[in-house]
C-alpha cells in the first residue's frame, strides 16, 4: 500500500500474527495458543544453561626442569696422532610425562570435561559424584547427558530419575528440565499441572528460562488464573537476564500496554536487544520501527538489512516487507526480479499480497522466467 510516497509498513497493514501482540486479553491468549505448543514441544536440552558451578581454570603445567650442563672433560694431552672423533650417541628420549590426574573432589571436574568433549569422562565423574557424596549439579548434568544422548545412549526414563534428584535437592536448572520432561511427556505421561509448579519454583530461584514460560501460563490461564501484570513481572526476570523470547514478549507489552504501562520506545529499546540476539519475528517488528520512525529515529537503511536477514531466515512477513520495498524502490533501489521472488516465496507461506500479485501479472515473460529461477534455486535450498 502507498502512503503519500511512503510504503506502507505500518502494523495495521501487515497482518502479523506474532508471538505475544495483544490488543486485548482474548488477542493477547489467541497469539500465544501455538507458541505455547512449540515451546512445550522442545526438549528441556534445548533450553537448560550447563554453567559449572565455579569453574576453575586449569593450572599451567609446569615445565621440567633443565638438566644442568656436564661440565666439560678435561683435554688429554695431545697424542702423536689424533684418533678419530666417534660419533655421539643419539640422547635418549625422555620418558613421556603421565597424564595429568583428573581431580574430581569437586562438581567442575565433570563441567570442565564436558565443556571439553569428553563426555564420557564427565559421565564418570558426575556419576561417582552423583552416588558418593549426592552432588545436585552432577545429577543435573547426568540428566542432560541421559537427555540427550552425550556420551551415553539416551535414556528419558533416567534422564528423569537424575534431574528430579537434583529439583528435589534445590537446584533450580534440573527444576526446570525436569519441568520441560513433564510439560512435554518425556520420561513418563506428561502433567502440565506439575510442570508449571516446578517452572514457578525455579523461576523463584531465579532461573530466567523458567520465568519466560511461566508467563505464557499465566497468558495462557488455563493452569493459572489468567494474570498479564504477573506475566509482564516474568518476562522482565527474563528479559534482563538477556533471554531474546522474553525481550520480545516483553516489547509487545509495553506497545500495546498490556500488563505494563504503555511506552513504545522501551518497546523499541527490547525489540532491539532481541534482534541483535536474531529473534527473528524482533528482527521483522524492529525494522518496522526503524523504517517508520516510531520509538526511534527513522533509519530505512538499516531497516531493509534486518528485513533482508530476516527473509533469509524465513520469515513471510519480511519476505513480503522486502518485495515491496524492492518493487516500489521506497527504502531501497529498485529491484523487480528479486522483489517478486521474495513476493513468490512468502506467498507459497500463505502470506499473499494482492498489490504485488498486480506487478508480477505485468512482467515481461523473460522477466517472469528470472523470477521463476530464482525462486526454483531458494526452494531447493541452492
């Protein structure tokens, strides 16, 4: 759509329907219905943070000492006739120096080892620290090593066992994996009920991956009682802590006021930070932002860039964006071929655009064939 020699990409015209853009309470749920499906979805490895508790960096290893010089012989008197020199023996070679022993008295041994690689090193430790002395990170880490299949053959069902070990000793990562087993079925029936008590529990030991989906229940109010100033309170524990799903869901709750007092640069200040993090659907709302000026200064420049990344990356709706951009030259030099290319691909996604189904029905048939090409080489991923 044209505005007075603008493209139009404002909001109302682009028929988003992004994670967490509600006008009103029932838009705000009706968005978040297949996110909170895609989120339960995801294994709890996709989202646990494997931080050693304190990781101590290595000791340099010592070099050996230098082997003092011999002193030197002393000089025969000379001889009518000087024998010839022999060859000096090859030195030997030293003998290898033995590995280093692996001090697993404390639980960063078998973080050190997994951040390594070794991960059947750090099994063996995290075991015997598991079994001898009931270390809660090492159940953690056993259960993410069981989880997903790292240097043992995965095993839910022990995954499971490991991580409610570690919850019911306090640590709030194995809370919210086990959380994630429980929401999604793995390692037994899946019970929501008890996945958001353990996901509440983490969230109070500050755990910012909890606290985000904690907040979708409390979107969602089916678990919880629908409550958006508790949610907004959430997704700020998430948001600071720099997770870009939280910055996101935070950013439409400051646009539209819902929870938070409305204020659209904040908004834009969150849209930001997760764009920089490749949120993809923050990437698309922030280029808006920039292209029209709103919450922040007007940079199309800048804005067609996150709009190209973000098309590479998938999105209909960028993809839409950047054809128009790219057919009108609003934004950027005009680039018809590509711009319905772009216009073909988001429209195979069921984001169709009747204008620009106008400019493609006007090409010229050599025209139509480039367009066609390149569309052909994105779909097949060439």
């Amino acid at each position: 759509m044209l505005q007075s020699g603008k493209i139009g990409l404002k909001d109302d015209d682009l028929s988003m329907k992004l994670l967490l853009r509600p006008a009103t309470v029932l838009a705000c749920c009706a968005a978040l219905t297949w996110v909170l499906a895609l989120v339960f979805l995801f294994p709890a490895s996709a989202q646990i943070s494997l931080t050693p508790p304190s990781l101590q960096k290595a000791a340099p290893a010592k070099s050996a000492p230098k082997k003092s010089a011999s002193p030197k012989a002393s000089q025969p008197k000379a001889a009518k006739k000087a024998a010839p020199a022999k060859a000096a023996p090859p030195p030997a070679a030293a003998p290898a120096a033995p590995a280093p022993a692996i001090d697993d008295s404390s639980g960063d041994a078998a973080y050190a080892a997994y951040q390594r690689g070794q991960y059947k090193t750090a099994l063996d430790i995290a075991t015997r620290r598991a079994e001898t002395v009931g270390d809660p990170k090492a159940m953690t880490l056993l259960g993410e090593l069981y989880a997903n299949g790292i240097g043992i053959k995965r095993d839910d069902a022990r995954a499971e066992t490991w991580y409610r070990q570690a919850a019911e000793r306090g640590d709030r990562e194995a809370m919210f994996a086990l959380a994630m087993f429980k929401i999604g079925g793995r390692g037994g029936p899946a019970n929501r009920d008890e996945g958001a008590k353990l996901l509440a529990s983490a969230a109070k030991l500050g755990n910012p991956k909890a606290a985000y989906n904690l907040a979708l229940f409390y979107i969602e109010g089916q678990t919880f009682p629908q409550d958006l100033k508790r949610a907004a309170e959430l997704l700020k524990i998430g948001a600071d802590a720099g997770n870009p799903e939280a910055q996101y869901a935070l950013a439409t709750f400051y646009k539209e006021g819902t929870g938070v007092e409305k204020d659209v640069a904040r908004s834009v200040q969150l849209l930001k930070a997760a764009a920089l993090a490749e949120n993809v659907d923050a990437e698309v709302e922030y280029a808006i932002a920039l292209f029209n000026g709103t919450g922040t200064l007007k940079d199309e420049i800048t804005a067609v860039e996150l709009l190209k990344k973000a098309s590479r990356q998938g999105s209909p709706i960028a993809q839409n964006r950047l054809a128009r951009v790219l057919t009108t030259g609003i934004g950027a030099p005009i680039d018809k071929i590509e711009g319905m290319k772009w216009h073909l691909v988001a429209k195979a996604k069921g984001n169709g655009d009747p204008l620009l189904d106008d400019t493609l029905s006007k090409l010229t048939p050599d025209e139509r064939k480039d367009v066609d090409e390149r569309v052909r080489k994105w779909l097949s991923g060439r």
